[in-house]
C-alpha cells in the first residue's frame, strides 16, 4: 500500500490535460486573441519588399506552421528546451524594421540566413542570460507584467481603429458589445462557458458583425486547401555580416521580452520561473527562430496578449497551448481554414483585446501588491512605465535617434523592462543577493503540490 499523501501526488494545475471538449475550445481562443498579430509580420514585411499575393500568401502560411510548432516545443518542451508553461509563440515585431532594411539592402534570403544566426545566438546565451534572473526581483516582475499589460493596449487600439486614425461608431460599437459580451459570459455563464468566454465573445461579435457588412471572407474561396510548407523557398540563405549583427542585437530584445512573459505567467499560474527553466524558454525561443530561418519566416518570441488569456480564463494548463499550436499548425498547412479565421473583424478582436490586455496590467498589480511601496520603489514603477509609455502614445519620438537605439526603445516593453532593471540596481543594489544556481536535477524537485498550488490559476 502507498503512504503517498494526496498533497504530494495531486498534480499542479499547468500538468493537467483538460478533456477535448474543453481543451479544443480553449485552444482554439489563445489561436483567435493571437492570429492578428501573428500574421501582421509576414504582411508587413512581405509587403514592403514587393511581394506578390502568392508569396504573401505563402509567408503566411510558413509563420502560423511554425508558429504552431514553436508553441508547442515551448509549451510541451523536451530536454533542456521549452519552459513548460501556457505560453503561446510567434514572430517578434522587434524584428519589423531591421528585417525590411536587410531585405531591401541585399534580399530575403539574407534575412533568413539573419534569423537562423539570431537563433543560434540565442540557444547558445540564453545560460548566461538566465543568470540574470536575480535582477527580476518582485519590484521589477510586477512592473514589467504592468507595462506588458498597458503597452499592449496600444494593439487594441490598432485593432479596433483598423490602424487608422480614428474608428467609425460601428466599429466603436463591436469592439465595446464584444467587451460586453466578454463580461456577461464571466458573470452569468456556467463555469465551462466562462473559461471561454473570448472564444464566445469573438464568435458573437462576428456573428453581429455579419448583417454590417464588417466580416471579409472573400479570400475563403480563392485559398487552397492544402499548402506544403517547404524550407528554402525562396532560396539558400546568405548570411551578410552587417545582417547578422543587427539580428544579433534583435535576439537580445526578444530574450529581455520572453524573459518578461514567462515571469508573466510562471506568476499567474502559480509555478514561479526558476534560472533553470528561464534558460529552457529562451533556448526554445532560439531553436524556433532556427527553424523560422529554415522555413522561410522570422525570429519568434513569447505573445505577451496570450498571457492575458491565461489570467482572464484562469486555466493555466500548458496543455492548452500545446493544442493551439496544434491548431496554428493545422492553419498553416490549411490556407482555406486559416482565410475563415482571418475573417473576424479587427473591431471584434479589440473589444477582447481591452480584456486580455488590462488583465495582463492587473496580474501586475497583484505582483506589486508584495512590495513594500518605499520612496525608491515608487520611483523604480513611476520611471519604469513613463519610459515605457513614450514610444506607446508617441510612436515617432525616437525618430531622430540611430537604429541600434530605436531598435530597443521603440518596443514599450523592452524599454521598460530595461529602466525597472536598471532603476531597482541602482536605487536598491544593495539589496540584490545572487540567487542560488540551479542544479542539473533542478526541475526534478519542484515544490510539493499543496505549497505550488497556492495562488495557482485554476
């Protein structure tokens, strides 16, 4: 007979695989509260190197394939790569403008060949990178976790303006019933249906958006049904040293970013983010851009929105995201699936997005709710999130400044994750003690399962 006690068998809430009745469905949203900003890179960039609808199509195609495949190396994970948390992958808009100056520069095989040397870079620092987790005390989690959650809304904006200057009432008028939608389904709907209630709130906001002329699923007809996604498409990769360098610098952004959102949600669900698996997720993230540069797309990073979802639902089971990149992976190979997807309005993907995105805030707040709000700490929050809000509410502001600068600062969430870390060394250095380093059997001995579980995300 086992003497095991219940306390120490009874699995952590990001073990737990959901029944496919639930895991579908919740999959299927962290798909929906990401697709906009998953295809985003390939159009833009695709776009201004002169690509024709074919290969837009294409690059499209190729970002939502591995996409799914590097949520679910991050998510299910394998050796000494992936953090093993709900977090769900795509490419980095950190990368938008180097990318768009090596293509016009030489070409896009230059680009690749970037991307594959940005991933190995990172796969061989991320060890020394995780080091620096020590630097992330509460002061500077809380901070980051509220600057992801206020920059994004900047993208929620985007969404329900179409990027224009200014929405038209019915959009305003989507976005705030989907907002609505969103909140009733938490309040008054059964507890499986409020774990999806974005998936509900999108599905009735395109349903009301139909009548209005607001959903396009003119593209339906003309995608295909099956796309083999094929490495070197559009050729060998080159590997220019000034384009390598610049996607360098890149890959540090992308680990200061994914270091935020995995802190994130290692603090939402309840399984803090050791140095160990710290270095996990970052080496993922590099082997997925290996495999982006190989598959004719670009550097990937933690969707910081998805952390959102995973606050708003209160599922934090990893298995989740391994079944929505499942889905993105079905998406690429699939263009006819992924033109109906494409197809729910932007206004309906905003009003959801006020959601995701004030929730990400709030998780932060909660972070900070830990600290001992002295004068200094004040200070380190107060400089964090202005600096963070520069580039967010005036986007042209570092236009005079050289890339390397814009390249860093441009991103609200690294310039602030960068001032809370420098703020709390130097206001509170004295303070900082190195952490233990992790074993080579750290991930062997969690906490037991009653004390993880306390504040878990359920």
């Amino acid at each position: 007979m086992s003497d095991a006690s219940p306390s120490t068998t009874a699995r952590h809430p990001v073990d737990e695989v959901p029944r496919f009745a639930r895991l579908f469905p919740l999959g299927l949203q962290h798909v929906l509260a990401m697709y906009a900003g998953a295809v985003a890179v390939p159009l833009i960039v695709g776009g201004a190197l002169g690509y024709s609808a074919q290969d837009l199509a294409f690059l499209i195609s190729a970002d939502l394939f591995v996409a799914g495949i590097a949520s679910i190396i991050q998510s299910l994970g394998f050796w000494r790569f992936g953090v093993r948390l709900p977090l769900m992958q795509g490419v980095t808009f950190a990368a938008v403008g180097p990318m768009i100056t090596i293509g016009t520069t030489y070409d896009i095989t230059a680009v690749f060949g970037a991307t594959i040397a940005c991933g190995l870079f990172m796969i061989l620092v991320a060890p020394f990178f995780s080091a620096l987790l020590r630097f992330f005390p509460p002061i500077v989690t809380g901070t980051v976790i509220l600057v992801i959650g206020v920059s994004l809304m900047d993208v929620a904006a985007g969404w329900i303006t179409d990027n224009g200057e200014s929405a038209t009432p019915t959009d305003l008028a989507l976005a705030a019933g989907t907002l609505l939608l969103v909140v009733l389904v938490e309040r008054f709907a059964p507890p499986a249906l409020a774990r999806v209630s974005v998936l509900l709130g999108l599905g009735l906001g395109t349903l009301v958006a139909l009548p209005l002329g607001k959903v396009d699923w003119s593209g339906v007809g003309d995608a295909g049904w099956f796309a083999l996604v094929t490495p070197f498409h559009f050729g060998l990769p080159t590997f220019p040293p000034a384009a390598v360098v610049s996607m360098l610098v890149v890959g540090l952004v992308i680990m200061t970013e994914t270091t935020g959102d995995m802190i994130a949600v290692g603090e939402i669900t309840g399984r803090p983010v050791t140095r160990q698996r710290l270095g996990d997720g970052l080496r993922a993230d590099g082997l997925s851009t290996v495999l982006g540069g190989l598959f004719n797309t670009f550097p990937y990073t933690a969707f910081a929105q998805n952390v959102g979802l995973v606050s708003l639902t209160g599922v934090g089971s990893r298995f989740v995201a391994t079944m929505a990149g499942g889905i993105l992976v079905v998406l690429g190979l699939v263009p006819k699936v992924g033109a109906v997807v494409e197809g729910v309005p932007s206004a309906v993907l905003g009003g959801a997005g006020i959601a995701l995105f004030g929730m990400v805030a709030a998780s932060g707040v909660r972070s900070l709710t830990t600290v001992t709000f002295t004068h200094r700490n004040i200070l380190v929050v107060a400089v964090s999130l202005g600096v963070a809000m520069l580039p967010t509410v005036r986007p042209e502001i570092y236009a005079e400044l050289p890339t390397w600068f814009r390249l860093i600062f441009d991103s609200g969430i690294s310039a602030g994750a960068i001032t809370a870390i420098l703020l709390n060394l130097l206001l509170n250095g004295d303070q900082l003690r190195p952490r233990p380093a992790a074993g080579p059997d750290e991930s062997q001995h969690e906490p037991d399962a009653e004390t993880e579980s306390a504040g878990a995300v359920r």
